[in-house]
C-alpha cells in the first residue's frame, strides 16, 4: 500500500535512489493507495552524483535530485494475497521509473521483483529482472 508521501528504493540504473510519492495514477477504488503494477507519480529524493566526465558519456545518469517521474510499483512491505491463498511481502518498497510513452528509463534492473507485474501489462520489467517472485 502506497500512499502520498511514501518513499521507494529504485531498482534500475537510471540514476535515481530513492522517490517519493506524490499521486497515484489508477481509477480512485483503493481509496487512493497504489499496489504492485499500479503507476505513481515521483519526485527525485536521491540520486548518484554526476561527473564532469560521465555527463559527456553516452550511459549519462538520466535524473536528478527533484525531478518529477513516473514509476510503477514492482514491490511492497504491505502483503498481496495471490488468488491461490498465499501472501506475498518483500523487505522494502521498490520502484522503476518510466518516461512519459510508458517505457522503462534504465536498461537493467537490479533486484527481485513480484510476479503478479506480468499480469498488469508490465512483462518487460519482470522479464528484465534478476527474479520475479
């Protein structure tokens, strides 16, 4: 359960840490609290520094601390009940940003991910990740 004001670890490499949640982008049912698969709106708390050098190279880091993204929720401390009866939890809640056509920003993911993102349309991010649970 993501809400305003909730922070998410990144797992890509696009260069953001850590974001926060500003708005959830899904039909108001919830009550205004996102899942996994459900698409936020963010802004860049941390991110890797940049330097002189890298920012020339073509791998430059594509965020900054204070942008605002999209991302989708690929992880959640709150459990998710699967339609077989068992519940899922993870350690953190986790994040990928996305551009604004829906697409991922980085090129790797470095972390598991929950399984139930192939169900919502995301097969791309569970079939770039080390591990989908």
């Amino acid at each position: 359960m993501i809400g305003l004001k909730s922070t998410l670890n990144v797992i890509d490499n696009s260069g953001a840490l850590v974001v926060e949640c500003v708005n959830i982008l899904k039909q108001k049912v919830n009550n205004g609290w996102g899942s996994v698969g459900d698409e936020i709106v963010c802004v860049v708390k941390r991110a890797r520094p940049v330097s002189s050098a890298a920012q020339a190279s073509v791998t430059a880091v594509k965020v900054r601390r204070g942008d605002v993204r999209r991302a989708v929720i690929v992880r959640t401390r709150k459990a998710v009940r699967r339609p077989d009866g068992r519940m899922i939890r993870f350690d953190d809640n986790a994040a990928v940003l996305l551009n604004n056509k829906r697409e991922m920003l980085g090129t790797r993911i470095g972390g598991i991910v929950s399984a139930d993102l192939r169900m919502k349309g995301w097969g791309k991010i569970v079939s770039l990740a080390p591990k989908a649970i």
